[in-house]
C-alpha cells in the first residue's frame, strides 16, 4: 500500500468538489459476493441473462423473485466496512461532495452517507414492474412477487438489468458532478461497465485531478493522475487520517 502524495493531499486541500464513483470493490471487504460470485451453490446453474433481465423476470418470476431475495438477505446479514464509513466521513471535509454509487446493496447509506446517487438502483428497494411505482416491502416472503395495487403487474427490484437504461435522474447528477467537480475518486470499480466507466474521463477532461483507488489494474490506471493500489477498506482511512492532520 502507498502512501497518499503530498501533491493529492494539497489537491485534496483545496478542492471545492470532491466526487467519488464506488463499484463493487468498496464492498468487497463487508463480504458482498459480486454478480458472479454469488451465482455458486444452489444459483450456480444459471446464467445472468436467466436472473438479470426484464425477459428472465417475465418468463420466471418466481426464479428471479427468488435469486434477488436471496441477495437481499445476504447483504442485510452485512456490514459496512472501514471503506463505507471514510466515505461517509469524507461528505462533511469539503464544500461540495458527491457520491455515486455502482453498488445496490445500501452499504453507502447503513454507513451514514446521506445523498448516494444509485446509478444501477437499489436491492433492497422496488417498484412496479408495469408500471414503474415505487413499492414498498416490509416483509418479503419467498415466493411469487406480490401484485401492485395498480392491478396489471407485480413487483420487481429496482436494479438496473441488463438491456435496460440507467435511471436518467441518476445519470444526468452524476455527469454534472464528474464535469463540474476538482478531485474525481473512482473506488473497487474495474471501469469497464459504461455509462459509469466514463465518469473519471469525464471529469479528467474537465481539469480534475483523477485518483484511482483499486486492488488490482484497470483500464483507468494507465491514465489516472494518481493510482493507489490496495484495498479501499484501508486506503480510505488513511485519507481522511492524512487530511485531519492538520
Ligand atoms: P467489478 O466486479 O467489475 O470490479 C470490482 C473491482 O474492484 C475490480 O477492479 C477489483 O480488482 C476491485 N477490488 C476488489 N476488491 C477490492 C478492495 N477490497 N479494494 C479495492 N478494490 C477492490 O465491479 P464494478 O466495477 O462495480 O452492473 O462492476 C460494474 C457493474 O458491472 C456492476 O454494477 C454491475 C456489473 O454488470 C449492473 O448490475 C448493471
């Protein structure tokens, strides 16, 4: 792990707008299994196109139903880690900052952060499958998805699935932040699923100063201003212990 460089640090400093983007990485170290990982067990048998897409879910809805259940109750028997509470830390260090989110579990908000935008929707959160009203669910039985009070369809979860387009609230505040903000983080995201992979760019071309916080290589690293390479679960304590200093 590196330590963070008196350059970033004084960026850091005077920065107005601090905007972060987080994938799945950040919740790595909670143990929230990724898309893939999770398909192991009794799941292992289908493929994401079988679990992840409006035609999956219209076909099989109890399969769907179910498969997403399951990944409700494995993130609700999680915690936010170290990474999700500097980040929460981080809203109240400078002017303006914006948190965007690739992740569906809520780990941002159980840490305390109070605007995330959900760029892929939320696991725990759903909506009407016809006709797109938001729906609550206090107690959600295995089983078939319960009927919306609308009376022509049922509920689904209100994640992005494959084939469809990102909510376009969402995506327009995330855009607006990337071009307008002065320090771009992009967090334990393999920039590779567009339209978020295209953020960091963005706000690269528009002056600010991009910082890639990763485990591994991405195709962000090569161009990154800066790259800090190792779990975001330790780097982003560090940042805000380095920014507190003094
Ligand atoms: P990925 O699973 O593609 O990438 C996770 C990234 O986090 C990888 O680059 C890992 O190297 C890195 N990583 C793993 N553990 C880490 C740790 N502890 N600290 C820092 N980095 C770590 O996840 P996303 O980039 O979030 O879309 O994937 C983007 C989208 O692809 C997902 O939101 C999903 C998927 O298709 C939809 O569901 C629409």
């Amino acid at each position: 792990m590196e330590a963070i460089a008196p350059d970033l640090l004084a960026r850091l400093k005077s920065a107005k707008h601090v905007a972060v983007l987080t994938g799945a990485g950040v919740s790595a170290e909670s143990g929230v299994p990724t898309f893939r990982d999770a398909q192991t067990g009794l799941w292992a048998k289908f493929r994401p196109e079988d679990l992840a897409t409006p035609e999956a879910f219209r076909r099989s809805p109890k399969l769907v139903w179910d498969w997403y259940q399951s990944r409700s109750y494995s993130v609700a028997a999680v915690e936010p880690n170290q990474g999700h509470v500097a980040l929460a830390v981080m809203q109240d260090l400078f002017p303006q900052f914006t948190l965007i989110t690739q992740n569906v579990d809520g780990l941002h908000e159980r840490a305390g952060s109070r605007k995330v935008i959900e760029l892929h929707g939320n696991i725990l959160k759903h909506k009407c499958l016809d006709c797109g009203m938001p729906l609550s669910l206090t107690d959600a039985p295995p089983g078939s998805p319960p009927a919306c009070p609308c009376g022509k369809s049922c509920y689904r979860p209100d994640v992005v699935w494959f084939g469809e387009n990102l909510p376009i609230e969402a995506l327009d505040a995330a855009q607006a932040a990337a071009r307008d903000c002065d320090v771009f983080l992009s967090v334990g995201t393999s920039t590779v699923v567009y339209p978020a992979a295209e953020l960091p760019f963005s706000a690269q071309r528009r002056g600010a100063a991009v910082v890639e916080i990763n485990r591994d290589a991405t195709p962000l690293s090569a161009q990154a201003d800066y790259v800090l390479r190792g779990a975001s679960g330790k780097i982003l304590p560090l940042i805000i212990d380095a920014l507190q200093a003094d």
